[in-house]
C-alpha cells in the first residue's frame, strides 16, 4: 500500500490505558490536548557501549535495555472517579482499576504498570489503520490548576525481556 500524501493530525489518534485482567479495564484519553508523545525510541530498546583505545573509538556492543519516555495532557473533568474509567486512576491503581491486573505479569505483583495503545486512523486518509501499543507503561501525574485544570500523565515504556518497549502495527 502506498504512504498516505493527508498528513495525520489530532483528530486521528484515539489513546487508551488498559489492565491485564481477562477483560481489560481500559480508559480512554478524552478531552485532550493533542500532545501525545514518545521519545527515545531506538532500535532494539538497548544502549550502545562505546570502546575507546586512548579516547579513539574500537569497538561497540550493545548494553541493558532502556526504557521510552511518554507523556499526554488531558483536561480535567474529574480527578478521581470510583467506578467510572479514566486514565489518571488506570495510573495510579486507584478507582475503577484498584482491581486491575498489571500489564508486567501476575507473577510480578508489584509494581503497577499498564498497557497504552494509540489507534491511527489511516483509512479515512487513503492509508491503512494502525497502531502504537506500549505493553508496559510505568506513569505519574501532574494535575496543574487553571482555565482547564490539566492532567499530565508522563513517565517510562519499559522492554521486557524480548518484549519491546513500543510496537507499531
């Protein structure tokens, strides 16, 4: 299929938070500002270990695994609901998801980490639809006072084991 010549634009991409339960609990980002964001993607989710000769490069391998950083900015409605879904209690385990499952594994109670998709509409555009999913996201956030009151939600994708970080499909 060829590359779409429209562009993607806010209007396009849908986010949700979900757990790992059977039926995933899940949260969609609504009343948002259009700032969804990943940064630090790169390939194989590992750092390069640089080998110097006397300060003149040898060698490179790759180190550990590192994590992507991702934040989005929502305007407030509500900062905490107990039975409706939102993405700050899918953060924080808290309301509709303090029975949540983490996304990192049963096995791994602690700590809380839940899953992030992004839909792409591209049909619409001449293109296919897509996704960017981020199985294994660890956030905080910030809600900050004013004319909306915001609610920032930030913090690492993390790979696990041959798991990646951020997929696209």
């Amino acid at each position: 299929m060829a590359i779409p010549t429209v562009p993607i634009c806010l209007r396009d991409v849908v986010v949700t938070f979900s757990d790992a339960t059977g039926t995933p609990i899940s949260a969609t980002a609504v009343y948002e500002e259009g700032n969804f964001s990943i940064s630090g993607m790169q390939e194989g989710d590992k750092a390069v270990n640089y080998f110097r000769d006397r300060g003149d490069v040898y060698g490179a391998r790759y180190g550990d695994q590192e994590p992507v950083d991702v934040s989005i900015t929502l305007h407030a409605t509500t900062v905490y609901e107990g039975t409706e879904k939102i993405p700050l209690d899918a953060v924080n385990k808290t309301g509709a998801f303090s029975a949540g499952a983490s996304t990192w594994g049963t096995e791994d109670v602690d700590p809380w980490h839940v899953r992030i998709v992004a839909a792409v509409e591209g049909a619409d555009r001449g293109g296919a639809d897509q996704t960017i999913t981020i199985p294994y996201f660890r956030g905080k956030a910030t809600i900050s006072d004013g004319s909306p009151m915001t609610i920032e939600i930030s913090g690492q994708a993390w790979p696990k084991g041959a798991t990646a970080a951020v997929t696209r499909a």
